[in-house]
C-alpha cells in the first residue's frame, strides 16, 4: 500500500485482459520549472505532460511551480496509452495540496484527459474495475465507459466527465459524484436472422443446427449466391443467449481491443467477419509492444466467418490451427507476453473453383488441375480441424420465387440446440466439440458395431487419429439433438456423411 499522504494515486495498465496495479507517485521539487515522468512510459505516456498541463490550467486549477518528477511503478512494467493521465493530474493537484490526499486511498483512477480537462475513454476499463474491486477499492473511470464497467459487479464505480469532477469527489469521497449505479444488460436485442430466410439448403440447415449444437467447425462448399453467407449469419442467432461470466469475458476482449460502439447496454454472442486480405495479426492479434486481440479473440464465444477461405493468405489461415485447438492465442513480444482466449466457432465459406461456376453450369472454364490447386490452398491439417463440410448447392429459381415460406424457423431449431447443448453441459460440463481424448471414452463410447463401422471407415477415407475422434464427437452430438442416450451406427454414419473430403467438394 502506497503512502497516500505523499500524493500517490494507484491505477492500473493494460496487459491483455489482465490490469496489473500501477503506483504514480509525484515529487515537487524546486528550481526551474520542468516536468519529468520515469518508469517506462512509452510515446503517448510521455505526452500526458501537455494534456495535464492543459487540463489542470483549463480546469481554472492552480499549477504548481517548480520541478515535477512523477514515476510510474513498478518501473519495470510497460506503460501504454493515455489511462494514467487523469491519475497524473490529480497526483500534481494532490501533492500541490489543491486536493486532500486522504481519499485517493479508496480509488483507483483510469482516464485520458483532454487539453481542456474532458476525461476521455481508455480500453480495458472492466478489467481494471475488477481488479480494483477484487482488491476492495472503488474506482474513477470516463463517463464513456461505464456501460462496461457495469458487469463489474459489487465495485464502487464512478463514471466522470471532466478533471473538476475528479476534484469534487476527492474532496467529499461519501457524496454521490459520479456514482453509477446502471445494471448491464445481458440480453440481446438485435432482431433474429430467420432460418427460414434462405430458401431451399435442408442439408445445410441440418449442418447448421448440428454446428451449433455441439460447437462444431463447418465449411460450407457452393457457388455464388446460393445462401452461403446468410447460412452462417444465422449461427450466431441459433446459439443460446451468453451466460453472466460469459458476457464480462466478451466485454473484456473487446474494451482491451478499445471497441466502445459494441459495449452499449446489451452483451450478444460476436459474429466477426474478416475480409480475405486480413493480416495474421489482424485475425489472431499482435501490436509492437503490448499486442491487442485480433478476430479469433474477438469472436470469443461467438462466431468467426471467413468467407472465401482460399482467398486468404496461406499463413493468414495455418495460424488459425493452434486456437482451434487451444481456444486461446499466446502472443509473444520483446517487452511482453500476452495470452488471449479465442474460444470461437469458424463458420468458412468457400467456391469450388475459382471461376466460382462449377455446380452452376457445365460450361466452367476452370480446368481439373486449376480446380485442385485452387482447393489445395487449405491445408489438410487445416481442414483435419474443421469438423463438418457440406455442399450448397445453388437453388432453382421455382424455389427461389415461391412466396410459401418451409422449413422450421429460427426459435424451434434453436429449443432443439439448446436442449442437446443443456445435455452435454450435464454429461460432461462442456459441449462436446472440446471433449478430449479420455472424455471421448468415457462419454461417447461406441459397440462392437460401432468401432467396425469407425475401422472401416477410417481405412477407407484415410482419416487421421483426430479426424476419427472428431466424427465420434460430432455422432455424440447427433445422438444428443434426438435425445438418445449412446452413440448408435446411425449417428456415426451420418457424421461421417459430414466428413467429406475436401477434394470431393
């Protein structure tokens, strides 16, 4: 614990989703005017000189004379952004005796400040409100940020708006300055993309459901237009509703990514969709110092589409194959190591050809061997992790135009993957696209019948030891979404229809 009644004020860095506790300690001295700031500060550090200068003068504050040392401990932790500014300032007004000392022992301060005292939004304040909280502290964040902050539960928040704000809080610490009081909500609002919207696909309607029962990956093979793209904006819509600990992970990522738009007053699951010409570090994070979640983090408990998956850079994609393992990403840089959880479902979404025609027409110009290297830009250890492929086929135009509306519409799929969902939460305690090598056995254990038809099949299609523990967990989910209690041949056989290799697409 500092000393606070020298001036320091406790705040908090950012280090992926974690806050670790920052000391700014300040020191008046005499002599020529001058104003030092120590302890690793990178660029945008350093220039909170001017801003709380400008804020303290725009503020109708006094500044003291003389020369201002302020260090940032521990000194060996780097410091990024414009979060310290607001503590530097009141750390300058507190030791200059413009604000009592005594209450910056019960807050924890985060905010940029503007030249004219405006406190401005800074990314990852839920993570600091909770470490704030978890070590028995308020904390004093912009007005911006307390929608997030809101998850933060049983922590004294208060959201501000300008430096003068601050100053009234800490001179009555008791009084309701700031105090926020909103609960987040955790339902989503947005409308519900109907199932029934695409017309025809009954296979990949049932590939869908499938997926997002058992948080299976799926590739979807078609040309263009035929319901590729509204196919998989419909996952996300088909998946149950984020629980309480789920939503305060999705905010996490998403306040250190500094995405402030999507952290209003409701938490739904992400569906992220990357362009083709993304960089690896756009899709799995990365930055020069400290990296910042890229998509995969992103779509944490969502959804990740990546439309025209060959299109992609080769390495752009083999990056994927680590978090579609793991569920989370590890970043390596010379001033720091940052994990990221990357739990998401991949929705891809591809042509058969380049030409996009084939299945369209029989008059594609692509030849054989240009059709093949086109497919061959996805990796077999790539597609060994991508746990149903399904053809879309395009739809007649008397399909298409036929005003009567077929098929089950979003809520009753949705009951059916929610109910296989509760039974894999309760079997098992997770759903069974994570199940590992020991939970296989024990949860998805097969007959004498079964293990024949996996012998023979794992011959024929020349599958690997995760290929076939993959179609047994994506039976295990068939058996669940008929409400059968043991993986029966029927469900392996239909998995295995599933698992069509990629150069039958």
């Amino acid at each position: 614990m500092p000393h606070t009644n020298h001036g320091a004020v406790l705040s908090r860095a950012e280090c992926g989703i974690d806050a670790p506790q920052v000391v700014i300690e300040t020191q008046l001295g005499g002599g020529l005017p001058g104003f030092a700031l120590v302890g690793l500060p990178e660029t945008a550090v350093r220039e909170a000189r001017e801003r709380v200068k400008g804020a303290i003068g725009a503020s109708r504050l006094a500044f003291p004379g003389g020369k201002i040392t302020v260090n940032l401990a521990p000194a060996d932790l780097p410091k990024e952004g414009g979060r310290f500014d607001l503590g530097i300032a009141l750390g300058v007004l507190a030791r200059s005796g413009v604000v009592p000392t005594s209450a910056l022992a019960h807050f924890e301060v985060i905010g940029e400040l503007s030249l004219y005292g405006d406190i401005r939004p800074v990314r990852g304040a839920l993570s600091a409100a909770i470490a704030a909280g978890q070590a028995g502290r308020g904390i004093v964040v912009p007005w911006q940020n307390r929608h997030e902050v809101a998850l933060a539960r049983d922590v004294d928040v208060r959201a501000l708006r300008h430096l003068n704000d601050a100053c009234a809080l800490l001179r009555d610490p008791s009084s309701d300055v700031g105090r926020w009081h909103a609960e987040a909500g955790i339902a989503n609002d947005a409308p519900v993309r109907e199932l029934t919207d695409v017309k025809g696909q009954p296979a990949a309607k049932r590939a869908l459901e499938i997926a997002a029962a058992g948080g299976h990956h799926l590739l979807m093979s078609g040309p263009p237009g035929s319901g590729k793209t509204m196919l998989a904006q419909r996952l996300a819509d088909l998946l149950p509703p984020l629980l309480d600990s789920e939503a305060l992970e999705v905010v996490r990522i998403h306040s250190a990514y500094g995405n402030f738009a999507a952290l209003g007053a409701g938490v739904a699951r992400p569906l992220r969709a990357p362009h083709h010409t993304a960089s690896t570090a756009a899709l799995v994070g990365g930055g020069s110092r400290i990296p910042r979640p890229g998509e995969i983090s992103l779509a944490h408990l969502g959804v990740l589409f990546l439309d025209e998956l060959p299109e992609f850079d080769r390495r752009v994609l083999e990056s994927l194959r680590q978090p579609l393992e793991s569920g989370a990403i590890e970043l390596a840089r010379a001033h720091a190591t940052v994990s990221y959880p990357a739990r998401f479902q991949l929705i891809a979404a591809m042509n058969p050809c380049p030409a996009g025609r084939a299945c369209v027409s029989t008059d594609c110009s692509c030849t054989p061997d240009q059709k093949r290297r086109y497919q061959n830009r996805l990796s077999s250890p790539l597609l060994d992790r991508i746990d149903i492929r399904v053809n879309v086929n395009a739809v007649s135009s008397a399909v298409l135009l036929d005003p009567v509306v077929t098929g089950e519409d979003t809520a009753t799929v949705r009951a059916r993957v929610a109910a296989a969902r509760t039974r894999q939460i309760e079997r098992a305690g997770k759903l069974n696209a994570v199940l590992d090598v020991r939970e296989i056995d024990r949860y998805c254990a097969l007959d004498s019948a079964g293990r024949a038809l996996m012998e023979r099949a794992g011959n024929r299609l020349g599958l690997s030891a995760r290929g076939i523990h993959r179609v047994i967990k994506l039976a295990r989910t068939l058996a669940d979404l008929a409400g059968e209690p043991t993986v029966t041949t029927t469900h392996l056989g239909e998995a295995l229809a599933f698992r069509t290799p990629a150069t039958q697409f």
